[in-house]
C-alpha cells in the first residue's frame, strides 16, 4: 500500500523561516491522520487538505508547537457542520492539558457548547493502538520532561513511518526509528548539540545506528535553516508532500 505523507507545518516552535508549526498528514484508503497539530497548524491545513478529512490526530509531546492547534481545529470543525468523530491521542497528561487550552482560549465555547462530533482522547504506548485506520504507537525520547516526549510510530499494512517529536539523540530514538520505511526528524539545529533537541551533524554521526531505509528533516530552525545547502539528508518545506 502507498502512503502519502504530507508535510503540512516543517517549522520549529518559533516558525523560523515563516514555517508553520509541526503539523504531519497521513494518508492512504480508508487512512487519514495527523502527526502532531501546533498551534498555527489551522490555516495550514487549510491550504493542503480538507480539515474534515482528519479521522485522528496522534500527538507526539505538550508543547504548544506539536498540540496547541486542536482546540482551534475542533472550534472549526464544530462550525463547519462536522459529524464524523475525531479521535485524538497522545501522552498520558493531554487530556489535562487540552482542557486547560481549551478554557484559555474559548472558555465560553467549551463550557456551554455541544460539540456536533464525538472527540475520544486515547493514552498512546509502546502497544499500538489504531488511530485513523493506522496502527499507532509511541516510545519516550530524550527532549523536555515536561512535556512527556515521545517518539510516534505509524503502521499501515506493511509500511512503517516513524517520527521523532521534539528529541535529542539517545538510544531510544533509535527504537523509534527501528526498522522504518520513512524515519521523520527533527533538525532544530545544524551543529549546536542543544540539550533537548539532535542536531543535523549528531544525526548524521549516528547514521548507521538508525535502522531506517529512509530520513526526511522537519522542525528547521534557523540554524538549519542558514546552512540548509549543505544537507545531505531530504528535508521537508511546507506542503512537501510525499509517497513511502
Ligand atoms: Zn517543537
Ligand atoms: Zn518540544
């Protein structure tokens, strides 16, 4: 089965470049879902895809760039008549942390609306749960504790797509990216090794540790961004769509 992936937002948490926040659309028959929706991903969406055709939204941490952009999207959908259900899931606090954006930025919507379309908020692990008729599951990386980062593994027949977050390099981004036909990574950086994010020259030393046929960079910062002639890796701009 052919996958397109579709690059929605490749930027970083302050949109260097003018990209738009970490926003990732999965799709084949009967398949629909994003990796992660930041919180500028609503006009983005709205230039590549119908915001109705997202069956599940899978959430790889709780930083505002990778979730911050769900409440806007089910505020949308609500007014657009949607019917179908929207499933999301992510780290064990997002129901938490949704319900606090949510009354940060539309208090009287949530409090007094009800929703036209059935939201199920679902923990993700390492067993794979299915989300948008895709098999999803999700190991910790090393980035923020905080925000409970995990690396989020998409299964779909026998194609695997894998998907950093927000991570620096350790031995468990290496299990994320393990045995993938298209390994999505960040790249905040070129060469500075930040304490919560791989650069693009640490990722390129731990190449063959990282057990992938394929690598595409997204989360450009402007570090990256600056030097970005002399990657040798694919990267992503935004609407880069792609089939794995
Ligand atoms: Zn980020
Ligand atoms: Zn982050």
């Amino acid at each position: 089965m052919a996958l397109r992936v579709t690059f929605i937002g490749s930027g970083n948490a302050f949109a260097d470049g003018g990209r738009s926040h970490a926003c990732i659309h999965v799709s084949a028959p009967g398949v629909s879902l994003l990796l992660d929706c930041g919180g500028s991903s609503l006009p983005a969406i709205k230039q590549e895809i119908d915001p109705e055709a997202i069956d599940a939204i899978a959430i790889s941490h709780l930083h505002g760039d990778h979730f911050g952009g769900i409440p806007y999207l089910v505020v949308e959908q609500h007014f657009a008549g949607r019917t179908a259900p929207l499933a999301v899931g992510g780290p064990r606090g997002l129901p938490e942390r949704l319900r606090a954006a949510e009354s940060a930025l539309y208090p009287d919507f949530f409090r007094k609306t009800k929703i036209r379309f059935a939201i199920s908020e679902t923990v993700l692990g390492a067993s794979e749960t299915e989300m948008g008729g895709a098999l999803v599951s999700a190991l910790p990386v090393k980035h923020v504790a905080e925000a409970e980062p995990h690396g989020l593994r998409v299964r779909v027949g026998d194609k695997l797509i894998a998907y950093s977050g927000d991570a620096t390099w350790s031995d468990e981004l290496a299990r994320v990216a393990k045995g993938a036909d298209l390994f999505i990574c960040d790249a905040s950086f070129f060469d500075t090794d930040d304490p919560s994010h791989i650069s693009y020259r640490t990722l390129m030393a731990q190449r063959d540790k990282l057990d992938c046929k394929r690598i595409v960079l997204t989360h450009l910062g402007a570090e990256t961004l600056a030097r970005i002639g002399e990657l040798d890796l694919e990267h992503a701009v935004d609407g880069t769509g792609l089939v794995v």
